[in-house]
C-alpha cells in the first residue's frame, strides 16, 4: 500500500503537537527540579501528570505525522482544552501566556480541520476499513 499523502497543513499541525508534547516534558522536570522537600508528593503527581500528557500528544503527533485518523480526536480536545485553558489566563500579568496558548491551539485546529488535512485523514480512514 502506497505511503499516504501528507499535506503541509497536517504536517505543520504534527510538528506543533510534538513541540507541546516536549513542552509537557520539560514542565514535568522542570517541576520536579524546582520543588522543595515539603512538596516532594505534590511535585511528583504534577510532574507524572505532565509526562502522561506530553507523551500522549507525542503519541497523537506521531499518528498525525503518518495520516492516522484515530489521532485526530484526541488532539482536537486537547486543543479545546488549550483554548479554555488560555480563557482563563487572560488578565493581568498571564495574559501573554494566554495569547501564546491560544495561537497554539488555533494554529493546530486551522491545520487540523483544513480541508486538504481533512481529505488526507478521511481517505487514510476509508483505506484502513477494508484491511
């Protein structure tokens, strides 16, 4: 069977989920890193909590990355999830971060439901009912 087509759109999305999926990562370091002795077990649940999520994302990005359908779910609702979480970080001193995670979340919807991504997905999706 003939590798499917990869449009850019769907690309550009992979690479930006994979980028949040390290993003995921380096938090959860991050957190363990910076943490004192008396939040040790708060650190270490966030921090699993973080890991669990960057790799899920790595995992969808990578089933973006080979046009694979199931992937696409899952990261429109963590791309949802995104978008609310930047709502509520708008005001104050986190309204930057709030503009930087709602033009992540919007430039990976965008790619995500382009109808050359959308054509990609759908036709891979239609090829795997018959195997």
């Amino acid at each position: 069977m003939p590798a499917p087509s990869r449009p850019p759109t769907l690309l550009a999305a992979a690479v930006v989920v994979a980028l949040q999926g390290v993003a995921m990562v380096v938090f959860a370091v991050l957190e363990v890193v910076h943490t004192s002795s008396g939040h040790l077990g708060m650190a270490a649940t966030t921090a699993l909590f973080f890991v669990a999520l960057g790799a899920g994302l790595l995992l969808f990005a990578r089933g973006l990355g080979r046009v694979e359908s199931w992937a696409r779910g899952p990261v429109v609702a963590a791309e949802l999830i995104e978008l609310l979480t930047a709502y509520s970080f708008v005001g104050g001193d986190t309204t930057p971060a709030a503009v930087v995670l709602a033009v992540v979340a919007v430039l990976v919807l965008v790619g995500l439901l382009h109808p050359a991504s959308t054509r990609a997905l759908a036709v891979h999706e239609g090829a795997g009912q018959g195997d």
